[in-house]
C-alpha cells in the first residue's frame, strides 16, 4: 500500500464547503488587501499565544525578515541561528546585509544547544534566533537567560510550531517576535504563501505594520523603507476555517506519534523523537526518526511507494551560498550528523491505522535488514 508523506485532499474533503464560502464572501467584499479576515485572523492567532498583536504577512520568511528588520539588524552586525533549519532562518540574516553565525545543536531535540549561544555572541551581535524545530520548543528559559544577560532580542522561528507549548507557554510568545509560517504543510496551512508574527509589545507591532506596508507611516508618507508583505484577505479567510481544528489536528499528529513511538521502541539502529520535560506540548510537525542505516531504509521506502522527506540534508555551515563565511566541513557535528541520519514520515492527522501500520512494518523490516 503506498502512504504519501502528506495528503491535503484529506482534509479539504470536509473543509471544502466552507473553505469556498469563505473565499466567496471575500470576493463579494473586494477587500482583498488586509480586509476584515486578515485583522480577524491576526487577532485570534495573537490570542492563542497569549500575547497582544498579531501581524500577517506574506510568508513565514517574510516573518522573520520583517522581525529582524524591526530588531534593527542591519549590514555588518550578527544573528545567531542555530546550524541546523530550513534555509529562511539563515537566509533573512544575509539579506539583511547581516552575518548569520551558525550554532551547533542539541544531538537529541536537533534545536539550538543552549550551551553554545554564549560563546558565539561577539559585539557585533544583534539578535538570537532560535527554531522550534518539528514542533517542539528549544530550551527557551535557557536562551531567554543569556539573552537577558546580553541585553539581546529574541526572534523564535516558530513557523514550525504552532500552539506548542514550552512549559505551558506558547511558542511564540517567549521572546520578543514569535513568527509563525501557514505553508501548506504545515499544522496551520494556507492555500498558498501566508505568515504571521506575533509580539507583545505595542512598539514592535506598530513599526511591523509600517514594515509591511512599505515603512509607511501616513498616506504616502514613508517613515523608513519597508517591503510589500500583506498577507491576502484570502488566505486569512481559509486560515479562519482552519484554525478552529488546530489542537484537534495537533492531538491527532500526538497520537500518531505515540504510536510510532512504541512500535520503534525496539527496532535497532531507530532512534525516535526525544520530548523534553519542558515540553507541554508538541505539535509533531514532522515526525522525525533518525538511523545511521537511513540511506538504505529511504531507498527500501521510495521502492514501497512510503512517503518520507530529510529535513535537512545540508547544515547550514556546508551550504555553498555559505562558503564565503570560512566554516570548515563538519566544523558543527552534530548538525552535520543529523544531516546525515534524519528522515521524516507521515504523520498528518488523518493518516489512517492500516497506513500506519503499513510504515511501522516497512521502516522496521528495513531497519532489520
Ligand atoms: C523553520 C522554518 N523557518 C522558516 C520557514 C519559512 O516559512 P515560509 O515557507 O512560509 O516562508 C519555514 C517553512 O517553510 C520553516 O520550516
């Protein structure tokens, strides 16, 4: 039986209904740049982490840039990030003119190593940008510390992780901008590009809604020099829909979790997913196992149509757009071992117990094998 890795159709089969109403009522309003939805949407994601302001945007990369912007990062200075991510987390920093500064990780949560932000912060340092990586919050108390100790901004890539809890506080809300990504695939996903950054503070949120909308302060008057980043009334009309099943849909991804959990529990050269204590809850945004065997067990599962991804192949240390920054090759292990042993399954709330099981058998037969 093939299982794909994600399978949206699932979802828009009960959704569907009311996905084009809602599209509809925004055709029949025309306000299709930051109408009613977007303000609605920005609201009730603000809500959900506990803090006062929501700011939607074009994408979750655009969060994150438009967060560092506001930090004030600027050419010459420095983010740290840890080595190991999506490309955005590093990319925004250069494109600011900044320098990322790659940080190892920890070898069980694959999240930024706490131990190793101090010695890496330099005069040059402007922010920390830790990710919630799969779903699972890095160990903020301990980042928030040091960045307190350095009087530094904290930016959480949280767009993996959407209403997961760190010690029963939401992601998102534990530095000073929390952006969250709706890539299609992720918890939360739009039907397109869409992101969102939430802040607690009345400053921040004002000079973000400058931000995306050109730096403009009054009409046609522009305060500083900004980006066109306007999440569509659209996708915040479909995101409305959604959001309502989000904690259904993440308990789900949980259970599915478990299950995986158990069945792996004895299968040699299988590590799964380590929960932290601090963790209250994980959103399993990918369910990520990892396996010194994992190029054989990948090869066995693209023969038995099972779907997986690495997330990632490449740290970001060994990325050629990168070469200029002098890191040597494996100079971070531990990110450069993940790269290595990583891979990620099904886990999508409606994946059904015959395709599980059918993953559980095949990855377990490979692993044996
Ligand atoms: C950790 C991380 N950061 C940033 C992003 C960027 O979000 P987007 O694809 O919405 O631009 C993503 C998602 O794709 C991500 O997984």
């Amino acid at each position: 039986m093939a299982v794909p890795l994600i399978d949206f159709g699932r979802q828009h089969d009960y959704l569907r209904r009311d996905m084009e109403k809602a599209i509809s009522l925004v055709i029949e309003h025309g306000r299709f740049i930051l109408g009613p939805e977007v303000k609605r949407l920005e609201q009730e994601i603000a809500a959900l982490c506990g803090v006062k302001h929501g700011v939607a945007v074009a994408s979750g990369t655009d969060a994150l840039l438009l967060a560092l912007d506001a930090c004030g990062v600027r050419g010459g200075d420095e983010v740290i990030v840890p080595d190991f991510s999506f490309f955005s987390t590093a990319g925004v920093v250069s494109r600011l003119g900044a320098t990322p500064v790659f940080v190892d990780i920890e070898p069980d949560t694959y999240n930024i190593d706490p131990d190793l932000i101090e010695k890496a912060i330099t005069d040059r340092t402007k922010a920390i940008m830790p990710v919630h990586l799969f779903g699972q919050c890095a160990d903020m108390d301990r980042i928030m510390a040091i960045a307190q100790k350095h009087n530094l901004p904290v930016v959480e890539d949280a767009a993996q992780a959407i209403g997961a809890e760190y010690n029963g506080r939401a992601a998102g809300s534990m530095g000073d901008y929390g952006c969250f990504s709706f890539y299609p695939t992720k918890n939360l996903g739009a039907a397109g590009d869409a992101g969102i950054i939430v802040t607690d503070k009345d400053e921040n949120a004002e000079r973000l809604r400058m931000l995306r909308v050109h730096g403009q302060s009054g009409k046609y008057e522009h305060s500083m020099i900004g980006y066109n980043s306007r999440l569509d009334t659209m996708q915040a009309a479909l995101l409305l829909i959604k959001l309502p099943h989000l904690r259904t849909w993440s308990e789900q991804r949980i259970e599915h979790a478990a299950r995986y959990d158990e069945a792996f529990a004895d299968v040699p050269s299988i590590v799964t997913p380590v929960v932290k204590d601090y963790t209250t809850f994980h959103i399993y945004n990918q369910y990520t196992l990892a396996s010194p065997k994992r190029d054989a067990i990948l090869a066995g599962l693209q023969e038995a149509e099972i779907g997986y991804c690495v997330y990632y192949p490449i740290p970001f240390h060994k990325q050629p757009c990168f070469a200029s920054l002098g890191y040597k090759p494996n100079q971070l292990p531990v990110a450069a071992r993940a790269a290595e042993e990583v891979f990620s399954i099904a886990v999508y709330p409606e994946l059904t117990d015959e395709e599980q099981q059918e993953v559980i058998e095949t990855i377990s037969r490979l692993a044996r094998g």
